[in-house]
C-alpha cells in the first residue's frame, strides 16, 4: 500500500491552523541550529518549510486512523 492511499485529505482550515501552529518552532529551530549551516535566510525559510511539511503530513496520517 503506498503512502498517497494512506493520507486522508485535509479540511483547508485544518491545513492553514497546522501551518501556523508549527512555523514559528520552524523559525526558532532555523535561527539556533540551522543556522551554523546555512545562511540565516535561507537557514530559516528551509527550518520553517521542513516542520510545516512534516506537520502537514503527520496530521494527514492522523486523520486517516481517527476516520
């Protein structure tokens, strides 16, 4: 079974609140540890994307045991 038949589709405002949640622990992880790599731009924008990304997935998993 892949993946993509195992994820339930998010409601947009489930989607939009997971995002908003996680993207500032993003940008704090960006901005302590990232950084030493990256320049702090990118260090942060690349942190923020990751998490919420992971988040977005997590929770799409999630939804689809709950259902």
């Amino acid at each position: 079974m892949s993946v993509r038949s195992r994820l339930s589709p998010l409601d947009p405002i489930a989607a939009v609140s997971v995002v908003v949640a996680v993207a500032p622990v993003g940008y704090l992880l960006g901005w302590l540890f990232v950084v030493h790599l990256l320049p702090l731009p990118t260090a942060v924008w690349l942190s923020t994307v990751v998490v919420s990304a992971v988040a977005l997935l997590v929770a799409s998993l999630q939804s689809t045991t709950v259902s």
